[in-house]
C-alpha cells in the first residue's frame, strides 16, 4: 500500500495495491470484511470463517474488537444504508497468520520482522514515516543554524545536539524568533556565588588543563583586575532588598553569557564560561549530568559566543528554558 497515507488511511504493509481506506477510532484501525478480503487477496467468506475459529478457540475476545457501523451502500440505482461488522487491528493481524495466499504470506513476513525487530532490538523502523519526516529534520537543522552570523558554519553534530537539547524541553523555535520565550519551575532558592568562590575554582581548571598540555599560562589571565568579581557582582546584584536575577537558573544562565560574552581572559573565555556554568550548578545541586552532557554543553556554548549582542535576552531564555523545563518532567539528578 504506498499511497501517501491521511487521517483516514493506514499503510499496514507494503504491497503493490492500492491504498485500503480504514475507520481509526480508539487508537486502532477497523476494517469490514470485504476490505480485510481485500488485504489478503482472498474471498469475503474465507474472512469470515477464519474470524469465527478466532473467536471459537478464544484467541480473541470478540465483544472488544467488534464494532457495528452505519455505511452507505449502492445497490442497482438505490443507495441504502446498512449495519456493517467491524474489526480491529488485533482480528486483521490474527487473520493475517492464517489465511493461504502469497499477500497473507507476504504480511507474515513483515509482521515477523517487525517481531524480530522488538525482540531483539528493542524497536523497528517505520520507514515511511522516517522519509515524511526528513524534510522537517532538515527545515530544523536550517532554523538552528539560521540563529548564528552568515560567517560561522557549526558542524553537524553540534546542529543536531542544538535541535535534541531544545526539542526536548518543547521549545520552539517560532517562539525565539518572535521573542516568546518563557520559562517556569525555577529554584527560587538561596546559593553563594562569591568572586573567591568562582576565582579559586576557575584556578583549578587552568592548573589541570596546564598538566595535560591543553592551555598555556595566559589561559585564564584576566585581562583587567577584578573582571570576574565585576560579573559575579552583576549575576548577584540587588535593588531594594530583591535580586535581579531571584532564580538559580537566571543566575547560572547569566553567569555562563557573561563569562563568555565579556571576555574578561585574554584566552579561554568559552572554556571558563561553560566550566563556571556547572560550577554553579553543582553548588546549586541542581546539575543534572544526564542532560547537560558535553556535547549538548559544547552546543550551547558555541551558539553564545557567536550570538549577535542584541539577542542576550534570548539567549539567557533558551538557557534558562533547558534548565527549567526539564523539572517539569524528569527529575534533576543533583550531583555534590
């Protein structure tokens, strides 16, 4: 069956006929018996007969996958109106394992593959709907890349990491073009983030990078005194007794684009902001390790440091978004 399916058309198994037109209600499919005659390529009466040894030999309970319905059938130049049994996915495939024609053989095929697949692993392929989907696969690779300047190219793993980060907290992207970006479930809670704090663990990371070869002595060297005391002040700050920034969240969103945009180190203002970032969050203890991995942390770091100044608001959102949006699933796994 390889006409395009619609809300009325099922694709069961792929055959060299036309498309079989289907009722989808309760989340399966019902056909008549003609039709089911039609799948296998045998007699209406054969159908019936295999259906009534199903029920017969209690394989399948009839009551549940019977359905009585109202269609209009012509007759000579009379149209009327008649009751019609209908049956559900589970009949169509018990039937399917029993009939004796080369279509019924060619669905045992399929359905055993399709076993096969579950069984050993774990999942099986529509393909069909993989090559309908494709395209927008491609449409989203292009909305993420259309968020960066004309003359940074990301590679394509750091692309799709982008597209499973943000698919995963339901964002959308229609929403960061409009400036609709909003967040909910933030940790109002209080954490230290002092200068110190920050400075000391910011030296850990140059000296074990230094050790394996893989930052030089100016790595980390702030290019004015007190740059990161300036940026904690700002992710800190008060008026009136009210935070600016009142959520865990807020903070470390801010902290890792004002590491990275305010390039307060002569080198390694990327690798700063985004260490900085789980720093905070690991003090917070809400870092949740099985989300924000390396490659996804890599993404969004990247996506910050090449972002237009303009879209600051929108990149703390998309930051901020992540971060919250997951709590309102999965758990966090906090990490000490």
């Amino acid at each position: 069956m390889k006409n395009k399916p619609h809300k009325d058309t099922i694709v069961i198994y792929e055959t060299s006929t036309k498309g079989i037109d289907v009722k989808i209600s309760g989340e399966t499919i019902w056909l008549n018996q003609k039709k089911i005659a039609e799948v296998f390529d045998t007699t209406t009466d054969n159908i019936g007969l295999h259906i009534k040894n199903i029920y017969q030999e209690g394989e399948l309970e009839e009551n549940s996958t019977t359905e009585d319905s109202s269609v209009v059938q012509k007759e000579g130049s009379r149209e009327v109106r008649r009751r019609v049994k209908l049956y559900n996915l589970d009949v169509i495939i018990a039937v399917g394992y029993r009939v004796n024609s080369k279509k019924a053989t060619r669905f045992r095929q399929w359905a055993t593959n399709i076993i096969n697949n579950h069984i050993v692993r774990g999942y099986s392929i529509n393909r069909g709907r993989l090559k309908a989907n494709y395209a927008e696969f491609l449409q989203a690779v292009d909305d993420v890349k259309s968020l960066l300047p004309k003359h940074f190219h990301l590679d394509n793993s750091s692309v799709v990491e982008l597209i499973t980060l943000f698919a995963d907290t339901w964002l959308s992207l229609d929403a960061y073009d409009k400036d609709q970006i909003t967040f909910e479930g933030v940790t109002k809670r209080k954490v230290a983030l002092t200068a110190d704090k920050l400075n000391t663990a910011l030296a850990e990371l140059k000296k074990n990078l230094i050790s394996k070869g893989e930052a030089s002595d100016i790595f980390g060297k702030e290019r004015t005194r007190d740059s990161i005391a300036g940026i904690v002040g700002n992710v800190m700050q008060s008026f009136g007794g009210n935070e600016l920034y009142p959520s865990i969240e807020e903070k470390a969103a801010h902290l890792l684009y004002f590491v990275i945009k305010n390039h307060p180190f002569i080198d390694g203002n990327k690798r700063s902001g985004a260490y900085a970032f789980i720093w905070f969050l690991r003090q917070a203890k809400i870092l949740d390790t099985t989300r924000i991995t390396p490659p996804a942390l890599t993404a969004i770091t990247l996506l910050i440091a090449e972002s237009s100044p303009r879209d600051k608001d929108k990149m703390v959102g998309l930051v901020c978004t992540f971060l919250t949006k997951e709590k309102s699933g999965l758990p966090h796994i906090a990490t000490d």
